[in-house]
C-alpha cells in the first residue's frame, strides 16, 4: 500500500514570542526546577501561527519538582478556557 501523502506543517513563531518563551521558562523555573508553557495560536490548513504564550504555573494548580510537573484537572480547563477566550488552541 502506498504512503498517505501529507503536507508539511509550517509553524510560525514571531521573534519576539520565541525568545520570550525561553525566558519565560527560564523564570518559571528559577533555573532550577522543571517549567512549562503552551504556545495557542491558529492553524489555516499546514500553516500553524503561534500568537501567545500560556505560562503554566501556580495558577492552573501545578506542583512543580525537579524534573516533572502536574497539573490538576481544574487547572488544565481553565487554561483551556483562557485559549479559547482568546480565540486561541494548543498548537
């Protein structure tokens, strides 16, 4: 059976918002604990356009350790609804 052909995704991350992320996490962490963020953006078919950083931390109830971090289920649907308010999805 022949390969499926699908096209390449393009992802978009301005300047800006990628150095950001790595200061983000940088901060988040205070260098020595594990940290995460989530790029929301749009998709318009391969093309993918990241807009905002989305911290994870204290306020989507994360516990955070060395090399891990857990948030609750609470957390995870605010951060969902803070996306989705701002016209915005995991990419």
């Amino acid at each position: 059976m022949a390969a499926e052909h699908r096209p390449e995704l393009v992802v978009v991350v301005p300047r800006a918002l990628w150095l950001g992320t790595w200061g983000l996490l940088r901060t988040l962490g205070e260098e020595r604990l594990e940290s995460a963020c989530i790029w929301g953006g749009v998709r318009d078919g391969p093309r993918i356009e990241v807009r905002k950083i989305y911290p994870i931390g204290a306020a989507h109830g994360v516990v955070r350790h060395k090399l891990s971090h857990r948030m609750t289920r609470g957390g995870a649907s605010r951060l969902f609804e803070e996306l989705r308010a701002d016209g915005n999805a995991v990419v």
